[in-house]
C-alpha cells in the first residue's frame, strides 16, 4: 500500500479529525467488465483544510468525491472524516455538496430551494440561518425569486448556500463553476475562498482547472490516468486572502506551471 499523502491545512478550534483516506481502490463490475477507476489512493487532510483534486478525464476524480460523498463504496480501502464514515457522517447531515449543474428545482424559491435538505430531513428552517446564508452567498433582496430569473453564476449561488445549509463539517465541489464564463468564474472563486474564510470547513474541489485550484486551495491533489492514483501533492504556499493581484504573482505562475508539467508527463489514460 502506498504511504498516505499528509496535507497541510489551516488553523482549526478544533485540531482533531480531518481527512484520511487509506488505501481506497474503487472497482466497476459491468457483466464481465472490470474497470478499476481509483487505486490505492491514500491522503489525510487537517480539519478545514482546502483540498484540491485535479487530473485528466476519466481518471477518477469524480469517483474519490462520490465516495467520501457516500455515494459509492470502496472495493477495498477505508475513509473517515473527523473519525467518522462517510455514511455515518451523512446520516448526521454533515456532508453538503455541489456540483457543476446548479440543480435548483424551478417551482421553489431560492430560498425555499436552500432549505430543502432540511425539509427532507423534518428539520425546521431557522430564518435568521437562512437570512445569514443568502447574505454570505450574496443573494440579499433574492430570497423570493425562482432560478429562472437568476444567472447562472446567481444559481450556483444558490446551490452552494444549499450545501451549506446544514452547517456541514465536509463540502464536496464537483466542477461547480465548470459551465460559467471565465469572468462569472473567476468571481466566484473569490466569492468561494470568502466563504470557506468565513465558516473554516473542510473542503474538497474536484475541477479541470488548473489556476482555480491554485488561487483557491491549500493543497492541490494529482491524479494519474485510470486507473486514479496519486501522482504528486503540490501545497500552494501563496498567502491569503487571495485577489486578483495573486492572479499577476511570479508564484502563482510557477505553481501552475508545476502542476501543468505533473499532468503532462502521462496525459493519456490506458
């Protein structure tokens, strides 16, 4: 088994727990084919750390989120946040997450789609929480309106207040801003960073973009082609709160230049 990658993190109240993923291998029976998508994928990860996982198509980037999502099982390996399986984790509404299509049902509000994990789990919504979380996503004078009349940036807004509404101590981001403009993107990856500022959790972004994971992460994970595993763990030492002058820095260039020269050395999977 391959040694676990040790991630640094931020400062937390509360050091204890985190990511730890230790030898995690996820297989796919389909009749008599087996695709192994992930192997031995091994990383720990302090509470509140920003942790990011790039790599090529098909190499299983997606797969690690959908499990610490608990919405697939390893073949072998285990996975714990703060010392709890994902499925426990999840029973206790503890995992919020977000992916590239904002999801929104068209009928409801913003803000009576943001309150909709707690309507399925017969929780009461506390309208100052809610108030609070339009507020943090930038969605004030919002709250009434459907998607149709939002933007889509306005709609991944609100997606991720969804995901955050619960208070979660682990955000899963599956290409949130992937089908946005660069500048909406860019917007809202500052919109993001303040956020994860503000509420400190921990938080794993799955994304192609390699200068989206350098302004925005602590850690930056490389997957090799499928099947997945860990190429190289780059830390992104840039201080923060970032802006757009990071975006002009020698440094930055270089950490993406770095990460580039990872992906490029076997871009192709087998």
């Amino acid at each position: 088994m391959a040694a676990a990658q040790t991630l640094p993190g931020r400062p937390d109240k509360d050091d204890q727990g985190g990511l730890d993923l230790s030898g995690v291998t996820k297989t796919f029976h389909d009749g008599k084919q087996h695709v192994e998508a992930v192997r031995e994928f091994s990383l720990t990860a302090p509470k509140g750390a920003f942790v990011g996982i790039i790599g090529p198509s098909g190499c299983g980037k997606s797969t690690v989120l959908r499990m610490l999502a608990d919405l697939d099982t390893p073949t072998s390996g285990t996975i714990s946040v703060n010392g709890a399986a994902p499925r426990e984790l999840r029973s206790q509404h503890g995992i919020g997450v977000a992916f590239q299509d904002a999801g929104l049902l068209p009928w409801r509000s913003v803000e009576a789609n943001i309150t909709l994990p707690l309507q399925v789990s017969r929780r009461t919504p506390d309208p100052h929480d809610v108030a609070e979380l339009i507020d943090l996503v930038g969605l004030s004078g919002f709250g009434k309106s459907r998607p149709s009349r939002l933007s889509g940036g306005m709609r991944q807004r609100a997606a991720l207040a969804r995901a955050l509404i619960n208070h979660p101590s682990l955000l899963l981001l599956d290409e949130p801003f992937g089908a946005l403009d660069d500048l909406t993107r860019q917007r809202l990856n500052f919109e993001l960073q303040r956020m994860w500022l503000d509420r400190g959790t921990t938080t794993v972004l799955v994304t192609h973009s390699i200068s989206e994971a350098v302004l925005l992460c602590d850690t930056v994970v490389v997957m090799s082609p499928r099947p997945g595993t860990i190429s190289k763990v780059v830390t992104i030492d840039l201080p923060r709160p970032r802006t757009a002058a990071t975006l002009r820095e020698p440094k930055f260039h270089e950490l993406c230049d770095e990460l580039s020269a990872v992906l490029f050395e076997n871009p192709a999977g087998s």
